[in-house]
C-alpha cells in the first residue's frame, strides 16, 4: 500500500468510525428508554393494548434521546477539544516524560537516535520521544499530523529490548504515522470517551448515593441504571476499536520488516513479551482509552475473540517468523537481548542521482532499509558538534542561524551585529562559535540537521519561540534576497512551531479536485519549472505536460518576475489541505517538472524534498 492509498484509506475508516458511533449512540438511546419504561412500570400487559388508554408519553422518548445525544456528543467533543495538542496532550494524559538525545540514561540516548534515524529515514520532522513508567513491553504513536506527532515508549522497552528489537517497536509506530492512523485514534479516544461517560456519570452518582446515606434511594437506582448502560457503552466502545484497529497491526507488523530489513527486530521484541511476567501490560488508570493505539495488547479484556484490540501475539510472530516453534525464550530478558545485528554494517547506498520520476514517485511514503541506512549514514557523517548543536535548546537557534547568514563578508557582518543585540543573550555568541563548522556542510546534509534540530526548538518557550523567528526572518531579509533553502528552512520551521503552539486549527483535508485551486497549482509548478534547468526543453512544454498529470487543459507559465517566494508560501498553505488522492496527482506533477529530462539532479532532489515536507508528504533521502 503506497502512502496515499494508505491515508486515503485512513479517511474512509473516519467514515466508518462515525457510522459505528451512530449504532452505538441509537443502541444507548433505545437501551435508556426501556429503562425507564420499566422503572415507570410502562411495560405492563395492558400498556399499549389497543382498546386501553395509554399512559406511556411518547415525548418521553425524545427527550431521553436528546438527553443522551447530548450527553455522548458532548463527552465526544470535550475529550476531542482536550486532546486538540496533538501528541503532546496524549502524552501529558498518560504522565508521560519527555526525554532527549542529551539525556545522561544511555537506554533513554539509545531510543531517542532510533527516533532520530527512522524520521530522517522516512522523510518525517523528528518527533518527540516520551517516556512511559511501566514495566510492561510497550509503546505508541499519537498526534494529529508528522508535525506534532510523538513517540511513547515504556521503561520496560527500553530497559529488556536490545537495539534492533527496540528499532523493529519504533518502526511499527513510524508505520501508524505514516498510514494516518494516528488522528483516526485520537478521534476514537474522544467517541469512546462519550459513549462511556453515561457510565462514568453513573458511577459517580453512585459513590455520592454511598456517601449520601440517607434520602439516597432515588440517587442510588438511578446510578445502579446508568452504570448498566455505561456497560452496553463498554460494549460498543470495545467493539468498536477492535473492529478499527486489528488488521492495521498486521499491516504495521510488515512495514516494519519492510522498514528494517530485519524480521528478528519486530519479531524478538514481540518474543519479549510473550517471555516477560509483565507482557506489555499498561497499568495506567488511562490505558483503555489509548489501547487501540498501543504496539501489543495493553490491556486485559474479556471475550478476547471479540474484544481485543490486536491480533493474538502468536499469530503476529507467526507472520514475522514463519519458522517459529511456538516457544517464548526462558530466562532473564537481560541475557536474550544482547547487540543489534549485523544489519547496521550494510553499506548504504548511494544517494539519488539519475533518478526517474516513477521511481522518485515510488520512494515516497515507501520507507526501506536502504533509507534508513542512507540516514544513518547522513547522521554519522554531520560533525559531532553540529550534533550536539541541533539538540541543545540554546545552540539548536545559533545553528539555524547560520544556515541562513550570507557567504558575503560585509552582508554577514551586519547579521550577526543586529543578531548579537536582538537575540536572546549568549545566541549571538554561539552563532559566531558555530560559523566555521556549518560552512563545510554539504546540501544534502543540511535537510536532515534542521529535522534534528526540531524536536529541540519545542524546548523553547512561546515567547523564545516568538524571538527566535523574528531574529531568523531578519537574517533572510538582510541581503535583500530569498533563497529557495532560506524558504524551505522557514516553513519546516514555522510550520513545525505553528503546529506545536497550537496557532492553527486542525483542519481536515477538503480540496478534492486540483481544478479547485488551480490558480495555486500554477505558482508552485511555474515555480518549480522556473528554479529547474532542462536542456532542450522549453519550460511552457513540461508546464503543459504537467497539467496534463492534474488533468487540467492547461495551466499558464508564469514568470519569474510576477512569482516570489511568498506567494509561493501563500499557496502551499492551500494546496496542504488537498485530499490525499488530489495530493497525489499535484505531487505526480511537481516530479513531472523536475524530472522533465529523465533525471534528477541533488540540488533538484533536496528541492523536491522541501515541497514535500511544506504539503506534508514524507519523501525520504532519495537513494
């Protein structure tokens, strides 16, 4: 399944997921009103014969259906709203720490670099690393987009998995991240949080009725009801996720094997848990409602057949490790888990050069083995200090800084004087300390280092946050230019801090039809067509060509003089909301553009990589 088929199918489960919720709350509804009609004592034998009076009110039933419409609907957008900060709000529900590469705990070091070389890998920002305290083997990903997506991993993962089984977790997770199964989890923690809050209102009525003692009765009947249809909600609630998640961890299963090359990573760690007294056990009070989005069965639920949200631990090995007896490792996990294998030591391919557009076409989304070593190899070729650099909060802003300083000694000059009284104290000075080692960067490197740095720019304050853009804009407008990188530094980086400060709203996908926003189409392709050298091929030809890939008639060349960067910004802020099939067919047309004369140069390819990231779509280090 390729990336877009993947989100495009992501959005009809959506469709499918309100459809259930719908059964659900008519199920509550009738389930209410028949008790209350047997409390009232209305299902007697002559209530509705045809020659008696009937006492039964039938508004009864509206407004019962309204009070519980009401109810689930509101608990449903109370927890959506809760969780409207992405990943990050997740994480804080579960009581989850952040951690960082420069963290002193060498397991916590060993799973933020996993994190670091899978998102480089797969062409994603890098996303914030969490860590759960919990024994159990287990894991998830959540967030509304690879922007504020986050990786959650127990402290029982990272203390008895060794490092490629520990990849094989991360890998699964990058899958969810990939298919868009993580805003479709988020969406199904906020229906099954108003499906259960009937049940919940009736167990708190309960407790007061206990507390209460006297005059209670009515309190106490009304609570005992309410809990019994809170457990027609536990039903529907756990029939739901099972029915959403299940085959989704199969399809996780192989796209961490296709991932890492490697099915004894994913495969020895589900081993782990089959061997450990924990097995991947959540003890937290919030499990239930985040089981779907775990990496193993998290909880422990009745009628498993029925009830459980992945497949049964077995059958996955199975699937994985085709030769597997049927037995779980005996003895300490310690002894089990010793180096990672040999796979590290494969020699990476080369990066793109030649490539075709069907074949760039085909590596987004796609993620391999092949990337993943090309991004170990970027990362073990940027120096160590610029390493160190990206992910400390303090010198991760000089880095950037002087990714954007003019290579003219006059021009650069008067950055770093206006930067030395602007920036926050000390951000000058590391600028200047950075300056030498960031000019010896190749192209291809400089992409990967600012998704390095992203993580740690969350460590900022909002009002840091707020400084360090207006000091970064004030560079790039300082020689009165603005390069294509200077704009693709940008937008990653104000997209990125946009999202995580939650300044804009989670708007779903709603442009079905490029011809909706073919006035957008243009700038971007006349831009790309602009920026690119075919020889032999007259611009207004691949223009045209193009076009043909949007299935319009026709889109207008138009010229350098009359384009710009920004208005280059302002309509890829459109195009971003295209539905993943439209998405597919404007991409299809930008390597149509770049790739018009059979090949792909590195400059083209980095090019093609940052529109990727500004339309969200993972394009990794071409190889």
């Amino acid at each position: 399944m390729d990336f877009f088929t993947a989100q495009d199918h992501a959005r009809r489960n959506t469709g499918r997921l309100v459809l259930f919720f719908l059964l659900a709350v008519l199920s509550l509804i009738v389930l209410t009103n028949l008790l209350v009609m047997m409390v009232l004592g209305y299902l007697h034998a002559g209530a509705f014969h045809p020659d008696s009076p009937s006492p039964f009110d039938w508004r009864i039933f509206l407004y019962i259906g309204c009070g519980v419409i009401l109810v689930v609907t509101g608990g449903t957008l109370y927890k959506i709203s809760a969780l409207s900060g992405g990943g990050d709000a997740v994480a804080a529900m579960f009581g989850a720490q952040p951690i960082f590469a420069d963290n002193e705990d060498l397991d916590n070091q060993k799973l933020v670099h996993i994190v670091e070389e899978m998102a480089i890998a797969s062409g994603t920002p890098v996303p914030q690393v969490y860590l759960l305290n919990e024994s159990g083997i287990n894991a998830f990903a959540a967030g509304f987009s690879t922007n504020d997506a986050i990786i959650a991993v127990t402290r029982g993962a990272v203390r008895n998995l060794n490092r490629e089984q520990l990849q094989g977790v991360v890998a699964h997770e990058f899958s969810h991240i990939l298919n868009g199964d993580m805003r479709l989890n988020i969406r199904l923690i906020g229906i099954l949080h108003g499906i259960l809050l009937i049940g919940l209102i009736g167990y708190q009525i309960l407790r007061g009725s206990g507390r209460a003692r006297k005059g209670s009765g009515g309190a106490l009947v009304l609570g005992l009801g309410l809990i019994i249809i809170g457990y027609a909600g536990t039903f529907f609630g756990n029939l739901i996720k099972s029915a959403v998640s299940r085959q989704r961890e199969f399809l996780a299963d192989a796209a961490a094997v296709q991932f890492t090359r490697n099915p004894q990573g994913i495969g020895g760690a589900l081993l782990s848990i089959g061997a450990s007294q924990d097995g991947s056990l959540v003890r937290n009070p919030k499990s239930s409602e985040i089981s779907h989005a775990f990496f193993s069965q998290g909880v422990t639920v009745s009628f498993k057949a029925l009830f459980a949200t992945h497949p049964p631990l077995a059958e996955r090995i199975g699937r994985i490790l085709p030769d597997w007896d049927g037995r779980f490792p005996t003895g300490a996990l310690s002894e089990r888990t010793g180096k990672a294998g040999s796979a590290a030591a494969v020699k990476p391919p080369p990066a793109a050069a030649g490539l075709t557009g069907g074949a760039l076409m085909d590596q987004i989304g796609r993620t391999t083995n092949a990337h993943l070593l090309q991004a170990r190899q970027l990362l073990r070729d940027i120096p160590e200090k610029l390493q160190k650099a990206a992910r400390d909060p303090f010198a991760a802003r000089a880095l950037l800084f002087c990714l954007v300083l003019d290579p003219d000694e006059i021009i650069r000059t008067k950055q770093l004087r206006e930067l030395k009284s602007t920036a926050d104290r000390g951000v000058g000075t590391e600028t200047l300390r950075l300056i030498q080692v960031t000019s010896s960067l190749r192209r291809e490197q400089k992409l990967p280092l600012i998704e390095l740095a992203l993580p740690t720019l969350r460590r900022l304050s909002e009002a840091q946050s707020k400084v360090f853009l207006q000091n970064l804009d004030s560079l790039i407008r300082a020689d009165g230019k603005f390069t294509f990188f200077e704009w693709c530094l940008r937008e990653i980086v104000v997209q990125y801090l946009d999202d995580y400060f939650g300044k804009p709203a989670k708007t779903r996908e709603k442009i079905g039809d490029p011809g909706q926003v073919s006035e957008e189409c243009g700038v971007l392709l006349s831009t790309l067509v602009n920026a690119t050298r075919h020889a032999g091929l007259k611009a207004d030809e691949i223009l045209s060509s193009a076009a043909e890939v949007l299935g319009q008639k026709q889109i207008m060349l138009i010229p350098p003089s009359q384009l710009g960067l920004l208005k280059l910004d302002r309509s890829l802020k459109v195009l971003r909301h295209l539905k993943p099939k439209a998405k597919e067919q404007l991409v299809k047309a930008c390597v149509t553009c770049v790739t018009a004369d059979g090949r792909i140069e590195p400059v083209e390819a980095e090019m093609m990589r940052a529109v990727a990231a500004a339309l969200q779509v993972p394009m990794p280090p071409l190889v």
